[in-house]
C-alpha cells in the first residue's frame, strides 16, 4: 500500500480511538505525578498529557449528547464521583495511608464532569427558552456551594471545632461536588462550557477553545508571573500545551466507534490507586 493509498483510506478517529488515545496521554502523565519523587521520569510525560484532560472532556460531551439515556449516563459518573471522593478524603485524613512525604492523590475528575453535565442541562433550558431554569441550574453547582458554607457557619461552626466543620463539609462535598473543590476547578468547567455551547459548529469550537486555552494559559500568565521566560513555559507552566488536543478533536469523524463504557469507568481508578500504591512502595525503598 502506497501512502496515497494509506491517506485515502483514513477516515478520522471515532471517539473511541480519541478516548483511547487519552488513556495513553493520562497515563503518561500520571507516571510523571506519583513518580516525579525519584527524579526519573521524564517532564515530557506530562507535556504529552496536558492533552488528556481536554480530550476526556471532549469525548464525554459526544458522549453525553448522543447517549440515548442521559439519566443512566449521569448516573454513573456521579456514582463514580462519589466514590473517588471518598476516597480522596479518606486517604487525606488517614495518615498511614498516606506517601512518607505527606503526598497525596488529588484525582478525581468525575465530579468536574457531574457538575459539568448539571450546566449543560441548564444550558439546554436556556436554548429552549427556558432561561429562569435555564439559568438557576447553570449557577446551582455555585449557589449550593455557597449556601452549604453559610450553614455550616451559621448552624454548625458556633457548636463545634473547625476541624470538625470542615470534616462535614468535605462529606457534604462528596456528594455535592463543590466547583471550587474538583480537579481542574473553574479552568475545566469553562472549558467544557466553551466545547458544549460551540459542538454543533466544529470549525467554532476549536478556535474559541484554542483562544481560551492561550489567554487562559499563556495571558494570564504573562500578566501575573514576573519575569516569565521561554523556560519556565516548558517547566512550570506548561499547561498551555493542552490546546494541542485540537489536533485530535479536529480528526474526529463523528462515530462512536467500539463500545466499552466499562473501560474508563474501570481503567481511570484502577490505575491511580495501582500507581499510588507504587509510589508508597518506591518511596519505602528509597527513603
């Protein structure tokens, strides 16, 4: 086969291989994250893997718009939002559990998503003319938030230490996922609000997620952090490297591809706490 052949017969990435391809890119940069102690593994890993976040995002919304039941859709991310939680907090307030040097895992994307999917039914409403309702469910995952935190000082703080306020927050927050809280915080949500609100003009999408991804990870930059060098761009603020994932999204030809709903939903746990249990075990042995 020539490779005018090899071009003609290249039809795009379904969402499946692009899903598949953020697995990869994930867990590049997840080696990098609970393995950067050693001192070993190369920054390049988690350049590759700025990629991934946006690509998930990317996939769940093609994922969310096309499922034929969006109840069972959110129903699972939300469990697996819980649970991941859960997790997270036990492991942060358990101190054996933690690695010898106090770190801890922070992933847990499934509550960006949970609250992500409550803003894109919001957003529907509005599109239907539904603005109040439209608009009340856009800004709940914020409201809630807020009100959860005048609670606690209002009717639980005056009655008990901080650390036990803050014990039933977290538990709260658990199952009510805070946008301030969840991985990626307000920079993912607008995110996929941008790649939601722009899905039906493919050609729109990619530009105003590239615009925000440069003012967001290079302006904002450039106008807080002096002196800001080429350097520092490739080593510590090297986020701006996700708008690469346009390259991907744009090669998506619009199908679905196989079907293994049960590969993320398994895959993404698994290997956090697989690679954290590593990593205690490395930092053992080293230190």
């Amino acid at each position: 086969m020539t490779l005018e052949d090899s071009k003609k017969d290249f039809t795009g990435l379904t969402g499946f291989q692009i899903k598949f391809l953020a697995l990869i890119f994930m867990l590049l940069d997840h080696i990098h994250y609970f393995f950067e102690f050693t001192g070993k593994v190369p920054i390049a890993f988690t350049w590759i893997g700025r990629l991934s976040g946006d690509l998930f995002l990317f996939t769940m919304i093609e994922g969310y718009t096309h499922t034929s039941n969006r109840k069972k859709y959110f129903t699972r991310i939300y469990l697996m939002s819980i649970f991941m939680t859960l997790m997270k907090y036990i492991i942060q307030f358990c101190e054996p559990l933690q690695r010898g040097d106090g770190f801890c895992p922070e992933n847990g994307i499934f509550s960006t998503f949970v609250i992500l999917i409550i803003i894109f039914k919001g957003i529907d409403y509005i599109k239907e003319k539904k603005i109040l309702k439209g608009i009340g469910l856009v800004l709940s995952p914020f409201l809630i938030t807020y009100a959860i935190g005048i609670i606690l000082q209002l009717l639980v703080l005056p009655f008990t230490s901080i650390d036990t306020a803050n014990i039933i927050y977290v538990i709260i927050t658990s199952f009510l996922p805070s946008p301030f809280l969840v991985e990626g915080g307000l920079y993912v949500i607008l995110t996929g609000i941008i790649l939601y609100v722009f899905r039906e003009n493919r050609k729109l999408q990619f530009i105003s997620f590239g615009l925000f991804v440069l003012a967001w990870m290079v302006g904002l930059p450039l106008i807080y952090i002096r002196p800001l060098s080429l350097k520092l761009m490739f080593t510590d603020y090297y986020e701006w490297m996700s708008i690469f994932a346009v390259i991907f999204m744009f090669l998506y030809n619009g199908e679905k591809g196989k079907s293994m709903k049960k590969l993320f939903y398994v895959f993404y746990p698994a290997h956090v706490y697989i690679l954290y249990i590593l990593s205690i075990l490395i930092y053992n042995l080293k230190y």
